[in-house]
C-alpha cells in the first residue's frame, strides 16, 4: 500500500546528539500560546527514535513545560529525522517539532 501525505508544517527545529548503544532522556520546552487552560497530547512519527514519556499533559493559560523524551539505544552511527507532533484533545495539530538526532559514538 502506498500513502501519499504532505510533510508537516514544522514550528521549531532541535538537533538533540545521543550516543550510540545508550538509551537517554532529554527535555523539550513546549509553550501553551492559548490564553486559556489547555491539554496537549504528544506523539512521535518515530517511536523506535524518540518517544515522549508522558502522553498527554495540562498546561495552564501561556505557560511553558519541559517535556521529558525518552531516546531508545540505537546500534548504528548517524542522523535520524523525527517529528514530535502536539495535539489538543480534538486532534488538532498544535505544533510540530523536527527533531534532527545524530548518533555520536559513546566515548565522545
């Protein structure tokens, strides 16, 4: 089967650096633009890369987070792209962050 879809529209761009063979954590600022009360649900297009560890959050009017994203152990050396979507409760995309993650041997 064959998906024909558009990129996403990216907000922000990260390059986030992990060693290889060696799972982290890391964090993400994420900013509630409403100016009311909102839950926000995160999702990756690439969970083998990168996952977020809580789904869904509450963020108050305008206020900022750091969310915690859990970066598996990867057994090759490189670069992977990754989209970190967050949505409101009616599936609306919200924001959209490209992660660009290079994988750096452990003793760098």
């Amino acid at each position: 089967m064959l998906i024909d879809a558009d990129l996403p529209s990216v907000t922000q761009k990260h390059e986030v650096n992990c060693k290889v063979n060696y799972a982290s954590v890391q964090q993400l600022q994420f900013l509630n633009k409403l100016s009311m009360k909102t839950v926000y649900e995160f999702a990756s297009s690439r969970p083998d890369y990168v996952q977020p560890k809580i789904d869904a959050v509450t963020f108050e009017s305008r206020e900022a987070k750091l969310i915690d994203l859990y970066f598996p152990p990867q057994m090759k050396y490189g670069t992977a792209e990754v989209y970190i979507f967050a949505n409101d409760l009616e599936y609306n995309l919200v924001e959209c962050y490209l992660l660009r993650i290079t994988y750096l041997p452990w003793f760098l």
